[in-house]
C-alpha cells in the first residue's frame, strides 16, 4: 500500500517539476522579447539623439556662413575690399570674351559695351521685366482712412500709391524696407475700414436691442465684459466701438496670423510647424533671421499654388458668414452691410499675405477688461476723460474696451533683434 502512495507522490513531483520547467521556458521566451522589444527603443533612441545633433550642426553651419564674411579670392575683390571711404571708386578692367565687346566694374557700377549687332525690327521685341513679381488686388472705396464721424482722435498715415492696392513680393535691402512701411500702413488702414464699416453699417441704439439673440451677447462679452455689453450697447458712441473691437478680434484671431493659410499645403503646413517648434525668445539673431526667411519663402511659394485663389475665397467666405450671424441683427435694414463686411476679410487676408511673406515677426496684443492705462501702449480714446494720459495713469484708470491692438514688430538686422512698437492699442476707459 505504500509503494502505490510513494508511486503517486512520485508522478505528481514529476508533473510539478515539468510545470515549473514549462512556465520557465515561457518566462524565458517573454524576457527574449523584451530584450528585443529594449533594444529597438534604444536604437530609436540614438537615431533621436543623431537626428538632434544634426540639426543642431545644420543650425551652426548656417549661422557661420551669414556671421562670417566669405575670403577674398582675387586681386580685384581684394581691391575693392580695401578702397577707402570716400575716395574714387577704383576701376577693374575684367577680361571678355568677345573682342568687340568691353567690361568696366568699378564699386557701384558694372558697365557693359556690348558688340554691335545688326538692326532689328522693333516691331517684334518683347519687352519683359522678371525682376519683380506684382499681385494688384481690389480695395474698397474709401478704405484708405476711416470715416470723419466720431473719429477725432485719430490720425491715420498717408503714403503715395497705397491706394492702388498692389502688393510687391520683394527681396532684401531697401526693397524689403519699402515693403515694411507699406505692410505698416496697411495695417492702419484696417483698422480705418473696420471702424469705416461700422459707422456705416451697426444701427443707432433702438427697441429692437431687446430682441437680440443671447448668442451675440456672449460673442461681443469676450472682447470685454458680459456686465459691460449692454451699457456700452445703448450708447451711440459706444456701440460702433464695441462692434469694431469684436471685428477687429475675428480678424486678427483668425486671419492676421502666420498660419493665415494653413490647409493650403500639407508640405509647408509640417515645415512651419517645425520651424515654430525652434523658435525660442533665446534663439540667436543669426538662426532667427534664416528662420523668418523661410518662413517667408513658404508664404511666397503658396501664393503661387493655382489653388491659392479659390482657397482664400474659401475662407473668407466661411468667415465673413460666421461673422455675419453674429452682428446681422445690428445691422438693421442695411443692404450692403454683406458685401462689405466679405470685403473687410478679403482686405484682412490680403494683409496677412502681405505681412507674412516678409522676414519679420508680428504681434498684436489688444488690452485686457480691467487692465490699468498704460499711455506707452494705449490710445484713449474715450470722450468722458479728457485727462492727460499722464494725469490717467496717476488716477489709475482701468480698459473697458480696447478695441484695436497693440502692434509689434519683430526683425533682426545687423546681427540682432530689433523690436519696434509701430500701434497703439485705441482703449475706452472706466473708472
């Protein structure tokens, strides 16, 4: 009898010791593919680790090449390199191929004599000039400067061919100047086109504010405050100012922005994205300007798409409609009120082209509901205080509304950043 219980104890050891040798060889195989599973993550790792140090040469090598001016190779490059302020340009005499031809360089000029050719017919020249590219867009009548009524305060620039509307894409030097102070201007004038529209358009304080969907009350409290919409609504000089400010937030939100034309372009959407990603307060002024150009390269190359046009009248139409429905019920009975308001986005648009195919950044910050007066920054521009700002700033007046933002640009030239506040925030006050 206790040979058949040392035989059962027998088996039932045996069939422990093949489980635990079984569940061994499954643990085993799960420990091989974690191994596996580590080793992937760690090459993945380095791939990182190679693919950030990379960028970080590129980054450097771009920033030596601009920071470090390129040898002088030639006896004449050399000549000119060392030529004294001030004195004769010195000449090169350079050699040429044809012997009827001659080339004169000196610093400013290089002349050409070309071989006489025979005579022509001048019937069929075709005069071409590639050196720049223009994109004339159309521009509301009037939109140069805001209407007269209730607009005292305000002083908006003037500047010779801004009425035509054309929009230059240009290069370095002083034509990128030239297109700064023209994108300056233009922002102005947006701002005077809203303000245009709105006097034009919104209706004069009546009964019919009583019927005003809750929707338009919540739409216009985020440019200030919900207890501040209805007073600022049965005022006639508030109320056109309330509506500008919250039109003026629609565009800048979602038009005067880097990333105006996002959707257009997968390619260029990631690229922007990525270059974002390596922008930092810190970044140096070298990277930052090689950054701001190709930036502006990317803006460029989308205007050129075929399906640019139709993507813009997209949009605009898309937020034109979106607007609409909010302010249609203080439009009243006006007719054009449509039509203008499309053509105030189209003009927003035009202008987010026209700023960002340009090497510069662009900040537009309006004042907070409460924010204390701050005469650096802010314009007041309401008529129930007609204090110094200095004499605002002693009392510690607060923003009801700001209505236009606080414009900032950002370039870099000669090796560093420069930082110009080139608008005033227009502001309504309390106490």
């Amino acid at each position: 009898m206790s040979s058949i219980h040392n035989s059962k104890r027998h088996h039932e050891t045996r069939a422990d010791h093949l489980k635990m040798k079984s569940q061994m060889q499954v643990d085993k195989g799960k420990i091989e593919n974690l191994e596996v599973e580590i080793a992937k993550l760690k090459e993945e790792n380095n791939n990182l680790k190679r693919t950030n140090e990379q960028q970080k040469r590129t980054i450097k090598v771009q920033s030596d090449e601009i920071a470090t001016p390129k040898k002088v190779r030639c006896a004449n490059c050399r000549q000119l390199m060392n030529h004294t302020p001030g004195a004769p340009p010195p000449s090169f005499n350079l050699p040429s191929r044809s012997s009827n031809s001659s080339i004169t360089m000196t610093a400013n000029t290089l002349q050409i004599q070309a071989p006489k050719l025979p005579p022509r017919d001048h019937s069929q020249t075709i005069h071409s000039s590639s050196s720049t590219a223009t994109l004339t867009v159309p521009t509301m009548s009037g939109a140069s400067r805001p209407s007269s009524r209730n607009m005292s305060h305000i002083t908006t620039p003037t500047q010779a061919g801004s009425q035509s509307g054309a929009l230059v894409l240009v290069g370095n030097g002083s034509d990128e100047s030239e297109a700064s102070v023209s994108a300056v201007a233009n922002i102005r004038n947006l701002w005077g086109s809203v303000e245009l529209f709105v006097n034009t358009h919104i209706t004069k304080p009546n009964e019919a504010d009583r019927m005003l969907p809750e929707s338009t009350f919540v739409s216009l409290a985020k440019v200030s405050n919900v207890k501040t919409i209805p007073y600022l609504l049965k005022d006639g000089y508030y109320r056109p100012l309330l509506i500008a400010g919250f039109l003026n937030s629609m565009l800048v939100s979602h038009v005067v922005k880097s990333s105006a034309f996002k959707g257009l372009s997968v390619s260029t959407d990631d690229r922007m994205g990525q270059i974002h990603n390596q922008l930092f307060s810190n970044t140096p002024p070298i990277a930052r300007r090689v950054f701001q150009e190709e930036m502006a390269l990317l803006v460029k190359n989308l205007k050129r798409r075929p399906t640019f046009d139709s993507f813009v009248t997209s949009e605009t139409t898309r937020l034109a409609q979106k607007i609409f429905q909010i302010i249609s019920p203080l439009c009243g009975s006006s007719k054009s009120a449509w039509t203008e308001l499309y053509k105030l986005v189209s003009q927003a648009y035009r202008l987010a082209y026209e700023l960002y195919s340009l090497p510069c950044d662009w900040k537009f910050d309006f004042p907070k509901y409460e924010e204390y007066f701050n005469q650096t920054s802010m314009l007041n521009r309401d008529r129930k205080y007609q204090e110094t700002p200095s004499g605002l700033m002693r009392r510690k007046i607060k923003v009801q509304l700001g209505f236009t933002p606080i414009t900032v640009k950002r370039w870099v030239a000669d090796s560093a950043i420069r930082t110009e506040m080139i608008g005033l925030a227009s502001v309504l006050l309390m106490d």
